[in-house]
C-alpha cells in the first residue's frame, strides 16, 4: 500500500488509522492522517465490512421532541456524536419505533436484520427496558446517562453533583448565605442528581434556604416569586435546568429585583438562550464532545474486542460564569 510505505508502517497501521483509530498513538495517527489526506486514499468501505463482519453503524435510538420547540442539548450531543463516530469511522442510524410498535421491538428489528453493530441510548431512567432487552440480547450498547448497579456499566455521564457543589460553592465565594433552589418535579436520574448536589454544597459551605419545584412553564413565575418573597429573602435562586431561567428572570422583575444586582441567578446545560438573557445567565455547559468520544470509545470495545466496560465514567460539568452573579452587598 502507498501510504503505509509513505508513512513507513505496516497495512494495518494504516488500516487502524482509518477504522480504529483509538488505537494509535497521537503522533502516529497524526502522521498518516496526513498522508491518507495528501494521497487522496479510501477506504473500501464494503470489503472491510466483509472482512471484519461489522456495518460500520451504530443506531441511536432519538428521543421524542416537538419540531415547532426542538431540544437544541440533544441537538448538540447528536452532531458531537456524528462527529466523534465519523473520526471513528462509524455511522450514526437514527431510529424510532414505528407507530404502534415498541421500543423493543424496534431493537428486535434492528437486530435481526444485522444493521447495526450497537446501540446508542440516551435519556435512560430507572429500570429502562431498552437496557433490559439488549442486556437479555447481549447485544452491544453504551448509555449517555447510567445504568443501575448490576446492568452493564456502559455509561458516561455529567458528574451532576460535584457540577451543583461547585455552582454553590461559586455562590458562597461571592457572600451568598440565603439560597434558594427552583426545579422540576419529573422523577428523572439527572434531575435528582442536581438537587443532591445542591443539597451537598449547601451543607458544605454553610449556606441555607428552601426548595421548590414546578410540573410545568405555567407555574415558574409564580413558584419563583413564592420563593423570593420569603424572610429572610434568598439572595440567589439555583435552577435544576435552563429553561426555568426566563421565568426566574420574570419573577425577579415582578418582586422589584435586578438579577445580576439584587438576586443570583444560575441554571445548568447552557443553552444558546442563556446569552441572550439580561443579564446572560450563569450555568453549567455539558461537554458534548467528550461525552462522545467516550461513548464511541466503550462501543468500539465492545464491538471490535468484545469487552464491555467494568464501570461507567463521569465527566465534570463545565462552568460557564456570566453576570447574573453578584457579589452580596
């Protein structure tokens, strides 16, 4: 092969750059990266998935979202995940059951017809069938959320806690003792890790304060507001999600208050309208590259070696610090 004698290594050097390229070191796979580039040299895509009895594809099974309100987070974590299989070598297959069909049957369906290699499962609550099924089916599969202790621990997930811990602990640095927490009321995994963590920080750095939490758009307002007119009043209010912010935002200004001045305001998961807040909000951004890359890590294990994972991996959140933190006056 050209590029192998080029870059003066082997074929399968060459072939573990273009198919696995977790395999290498960074400076070998830098070097005939660059040459499989300059040469203008393809795969044949066909005679490797010959050879090794594999599609090249991992199916993702996508969560429901309103077209008229897309979820911009799952947005994200999809191209980050399109990206980091592509580098990989590998295509992401979207799927959805058909009207009337369930999910594993959805799964059953994929499976038979051999294609895909793995699954792909985000969104994952307590006891979710899709794990139970491709556990049964031992098939492979990675989970962006967690498994529960005795299901395969194919997983990566935000260090939730620690990321709220942090978030509190920022508040305490700029004098805030009086908290608040505003959430959502859905019994989801990462949403009780939130309000764990914010339980922790508070503990932590001394602070105090009450908790609330809402079922819906319609309540934040006034929920928010109920939690701002206590005595003594929180000088900051701790969001679970993001998108509670414009009705903390609401809130403040019905109570007479600046956020950014008079109340302390932070969210989690960094959506593209939290800059656009005024004041831009302080939050939490997921690192859906890395996520990724990990998830495409474990699920070649798993189809190229047969190895699963023997325990899941957390990821630190990253703190976004705009000016809707104030230092107490």
């Amino acid at each position: 092969m050209d590029v192998a004698r080029a870059a003066g290594v082997s074929r399968q050097t060459v072939s573990n750059a273009i198919n696995a390229p977790h395999k290498l070191r960074a400076d070998t796979l830098e070097r005939v990266s660059t040459l499989i580039k300059e040469m203008g040299y393809r795969a044949d895509q066909s005679a490797r998935s010959l050879r090794s009895g594999t599609r090249q594809v991992i199916a993702y099974i996508t969560p429901e979202t309103d077209p008229a309100n897309p979820n911009a987070l799952m947005s994200g974590f999809l191209e980050a995940m399109v990206a980091a299989a592509g580098d990989a070598g590998y295509r992401i297959l979207l799927v959805r059951p058909r009207p009337g069909q369930s999910e594993a049957q959805a799964l059953e369906d994929i499976i038979a017809a051999r294609t895909a290699d793995a699954f792909l499962l985000s969104d994952v609550v307590d006891d979710d069938r899709r794990v139970d099924y491709l556990t049964e089916a031992d098939f492979p599969f990675a989970v962006f959320g967690r498994t529960r202790p005795g299901a395969p621990q194919a997983w990566v997930d935000v260090d939730s806690v620690q990321a709220m811990i942090d978030m509190v602990g920022l508040l305490a640095s700029h004098g805030h003792r009086q908290v608040a927490f505003l959430g959502t009321s859905a019994e989801l995994p990462w949403l009780r890790h939130r309000a764990a963590g914010f339980r922790s920080g508070k503990r932590r750095f001394g602070m105090v304060g009450p908790e609330a939490y809402v079922d819906g758009p319609d309540e934040v307002v006034a929920v928010a507001r109920g939690l701002l007119d206590r005595l003594p009043r929180p000088s900051a209010l701790v969001l679970d999600d993001d998108w509670l912010a414009p009705g903390a935002y609401a809130a403040a200004q019905a109570e007479g208050l600046t956020v950014g001045v008079d109340v302390a305001v932070t969210g989690f998961n960094d959506m593209p309208y939290t800059r656009l807040l005024q004041p831009p909000l302080t939050t939490v951004r997921l690192p859906l590259r890395r996520i990724a890359d990990a998830l495409v890590n474990r699920l070649l294990q798993a189809i190229e070696e047969g190895v699963p994972p023997e325990a899941g991996l957390l990821l630190a959140g990253e703190p976004v610090l705009r000016p809707s933190v104030p230092s107490v006056r």
